[in-house]
C-alpha cells in the first residue's frame, strides 16, 4: 500500500507539524493511517497528544529488531503512530551506523507494514539528507517535500531538481519524479515571501502541491498538542491542507470499499520477506 515520506532539505520549516496534520486529514477522508516518526527529535507523538515523559518508540529499537506491531500507538484522532523514540546524540549515531551496515533492519518491517490492505503509511523523515531517506525513498510513491516561501528555501531548489537532495548519483535522481512540493508560512503581507512564493510556483509547477498560509492556529494547535482541524477546522491553514491532501489523495491508489476510515485493518500475522 502507499508510502508518503514528508522530508525537507533543512529543518525549521514545519515539516512534522505538517505531516501530523497530513495524517489526520488523510484518516478524516477515508483512508487507514499509520504515520512513522523516523525522525530524532521525536515530535511528532507530540502533535498526537502523547505526554512529553513519554520516551517510548519504534526507530530508537531498530538494532534490537523489534516487533513493530506491538510498538503502534492509538491516538484519540484515529491515525496510529510509530514514535521514533526518545534518543541522544550517539544512539542516534549509532542506529544511523546499524542502517548502514543492514538497511534491512528497517526495509523489512516497512514492507511489512505495506502489505497492510488499504493503509496509507506516513513517514516522518529527518531534515536533509539521511540514511533513513535514502532507504526509504525508492519504496515511496510520493515525497511530499516541505519548503519555506523565503531566500534560503528558494537557494534550495536546485538539490530538490537535481536529485541530490535524495543523496546523489544516478539512483536519486530516478527518484525526483516522486517528489511534490509543499511551500509553508506564505505570509501574503510580505513582499518578500509573496515574490518567493510566485517564483516557486513558476519555476515548480506541477510539482507544487500547493502552499499554506502563515496562520498563528496552527502554533496554537502545537502548542495545545492537538492537531490543527481539532482546534480551528475552518482557519485558513486548515483549509490549505485539506486542499493539499485532496491533491495527495488523487496521486495514491483507490481505497478498497472494505476498508474504513476507524480502523488501520488487520495487522500481518508475519514480517513479510524481503
């Protein structure tokens, strides 16, 4: 079933907020959600009202090789969630070594998790390049790649058109056709983002998915842990991330009739084989 990976080029751009509320909307059409924090910040439980203190995740036990089933989380808003984990500096070091040497690691339970009839699985990816991206990149349908309508994002464009934002070499550029593009905080009083923003629109166009407008709902929303539909269904964000996941919706496979949107389905019994 599909693989939506949400990854930018560089952090601070509201990538996980993002794919907290892509996951949402997403469930809210229909579609059984299981979203996969890989990212080390370990924040995207947060937007799903996990506690703080809650340091349990999936990622973080990669090198244990973990039954993933028994590590997915019920959230109020009924996307289940795979938290990264709470880690430091040389776990994060290390599980990124453990990738290296045995990609498998993580490729089989992904399979596993895409062998799930109907589920949509979200993937939360660190900023830049990584491992975790280069991994999960040829498995995914889409990548939704988040920028700022702002200088430096723009300066950015060309990693995203030449593929080496996927990690270099003929393999990644493969992959570009993949790769949609989501401008957030368009901030239209500024003349500044409003140029950024028209420059990007021409230069990406069909591969914008669209943009969303800077809203202080959705730092409300982070700031309440809740998801932004929950808190402000008809604020002007809101509304641009329905519009993005429409277009999302209409890129993934049709959602079988047996399936409902209160339920991920019946996990795989068995790891799938590679």
């Amino acid at each position: 079933m599909p693989l939506i990976c949400v990854a930018a080029p560089k952090g601070g751009v509201g990538k996980t907020t993002l794919a907290a509320n892509l996951a949402d909307a997403l469930h809210r059409a229909g579609h059984p959600v299981l979203a996969m924090d890989c990212d080390p910040q370990n924040a995207l439980r947060l937007h799903f009202g996990l506690p703080v203190r809650d340091a349990a995740g999936f990622l973080m036990e990669l090198p244990r090789r973990p039954d993933w089933r028994g590590l997915v989380r019920d959230t109020d808003s009924g996307v289940a969630l795979l938290p990264h984990g709470a880690t430091d500096i040389r776990a994060a070091l290390r599980l990124a070594a453990a990738l290296e040497r045995e990609p498998e690691l993580l490729l089989a339970p992904v399979r596993a998790m895409l062998a799930t009839p109907g589920l949509v699985l979200l993937a939360d990816l660190p900023p830049g390049p990584s491992q975790v991206l280069n991994l999960l990149a040829p498995l995914a349908d889409l990548v939704v790649t988040v920028l700022l309508a702002d200088a430096t994002s723009a300066a950015l464009v060309p990693e995203i058109d030449s593929g080496r934002f996927l990690g270099g070499g003929t393999l990644a550029a493969l992959h570009t056709s993949r790769v949609r593009v989501v401008l957030n905080q368009v901030e239209a009083s500024s003349r500044l983002s409003r140029a950024v923003a028209e420059a990007l629109v021409r230069h990406l166009g069909p591969r914008l998915l669209g943009a969303i407008c800077r809203d202080e709902a959705v730092a409300e929303a982070v700031a309440a842990q809740r998801l932004l539909h929950a808190l402000a269904p008809d604020s002007p964000a809101a509304l641009d991330i329905g519009d993005i996941t429409r277009g999302i919706a209409a890129l993934l496979p049709p959602l079988p009739l047996s399936i409902g949107p209160q339920s991920i389905g019946p996990l795989p019994t068995e790891p799938v084989a590679p």
